[in-house]
C-alpha cells in the first residue's frame, strides 16, 4: 500500500519542515520573543502594534503574511485564496500541488480536444474540417460539445496558471502582494523552479522576508494603551 504522507513528504520536502502548519493553518499565533509566550491582545496594545492583528475568531494574534478565512472559519499563513471549486483555503504547504492540479488539469483537457479532433479526422479522412465539425454536429453533438467545453477551460486554465506563476516568481501570494518588485527575471525563473519541486523561495523582496511582525519597527511605547483593552 501507497504510505500518502510518506510520499507526499518526499515530493515536497517543505512539508516535513514546516510542522505546526500544516496545510497553512496557523493554530498557535506569534509568540512574544521575550516571555516566549503566545502574544495576546494585552501585548499588542503595550507594544503599539495594530490590535487588527488580533483574530477574534481563532483567538491568535496572526503574523504579517496570516489571514483568517471566514469560509474555513481558520488562519492561514501565505493564504493564496479560497478555491470555491476544492472548497478549501490555498496558502502555505499547498500552494505548489494547487499549481500542479491546474497545470496538470489544463494538460489532460489539451490531450482530450487533441484526441477528440485526431479521431473526428480518422472518422472522415476524405472530408474538410467544416464538413467534419457538420458531420459531428449531427451525429456526435455531446463530443462537439465537450470540445467546446475543454477549449474554453484550457484557455480559462492557461490564464490562471500564467497568473500564478507570475506571483509566485516574485515570493508573494494572490493574497499578499506588492507593487513595488525588485526580484530580477532571473530570480523570479529561479523563484518559479524552486516552486515547483516545493522548495523554498530562491529570492525574496526585503517586505516578505520578514517572518513575523515582531521583526517590523513599529514604535514602542510600553503599557501605554493597557488601560483601553482591561
Ligand atoms: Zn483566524
Ligand atoms: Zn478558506
């Protein structure tokens, strides 16, 4: 029997590396570098960081790159975005099979038209190609159809794999992105290779390299909105 896990781990190391987020979801929020505690809104407040980084829902205080998905009701570190056809969050740890679904998806429905219309001319080798849709018409309309249909989702397929590529070659998400990039084309090819065997990113801007929101300069002014949260 095919151990899933085990396979899955060896197709993307990151997997095995990232532990406690799994899948993206982020159980347990930042944690204070000093007391090594989980934040809590209490900290937030002392420090000045922005109490919106407080999820009321899962009760964390999220990092920099964490978004709470109202459908999945969890935080996700790297959210891309809820995919409404999987019904799940695309984030951290399975962005990269999300992309390899879409490309692998768009290459079966490329090999069906091809397939379709090889057979279509094998069927009526003497004809012309407006004979031979006619002639499908007639008597094989749900083939012509589902042709038509495939076409339309290799082009829809292509446009969304080419989007997600160009995002994923600057280290960012659908979710999180900026406008400013730095990254060379190199890098962003390398960004996109790296990608696609789940490895980590080769270069990033100076903004996602920052893990988590303790790393951000933001002023300190201690205990001095303690009173506003008690
Ligand atoms: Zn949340
Ligand atoms: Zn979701």
């Amino acid at each position: 029997m095919i151990d899933i896990q085990k396979s899955s781990k060896i197709l993307f190391p990151e997997i095995k590396r990232s532990g406690a987020k799994i899948f993206g979801v982020v159980k347990i929020g930042e944690m204070n570098t000093a007391s090594r505690k989980p934040l809590t809104l209490i900290d937030l407040c002392d420090m000045s960081l922005p109490v919106d980084l407080f999820c009321f829902q899962c009760e964390i205080v999220r990092g920099k790159h964490t978004k709470h998905c109202k459908l999945c009701e969890k935080c996700y570190y790297r959210m891309d975005h809820h995919c409404l056809f999987l019904m799940k969050c695309v984030g951290h740890n399975n962005h990269t099979r999300f992309v390899w679904f879409l490309i692998l998806t768009a290459f079966v429905m490329s090999m069906f038209v091809l397939q379709a219309l090889l057979s279509a001319r094998h069927t009526y080798p003497d004809d012309t190609w407006s004979v031979i849709l006619s002639n499908m018409f007639w008597t094989d309309c749900w083939v012509l159809s589902m042709v038509l249909l495939n076409i339309a989702s290799v082009a829809w397929a292509s446009s969304l794999i080419r989007f997600q590529l160009s995002v994923v070659g600057r280290a960012q998400t659908t979710y999180f992105q900026q406008k400013i990039v730095t990254l060379t084309p190199i890098e962003q090819l390398m960004n996109i290779i790296n990608f696609l065997q789940g490895k980590q990113f080769y270069a990033k801007d100076y903004e996602f390299n920052e893990s988590t929101i303790m790393t951000k300069p933001y002023p300190v002014q201690p205990s001095a909105h303690t009173a506003h949260v008690v």
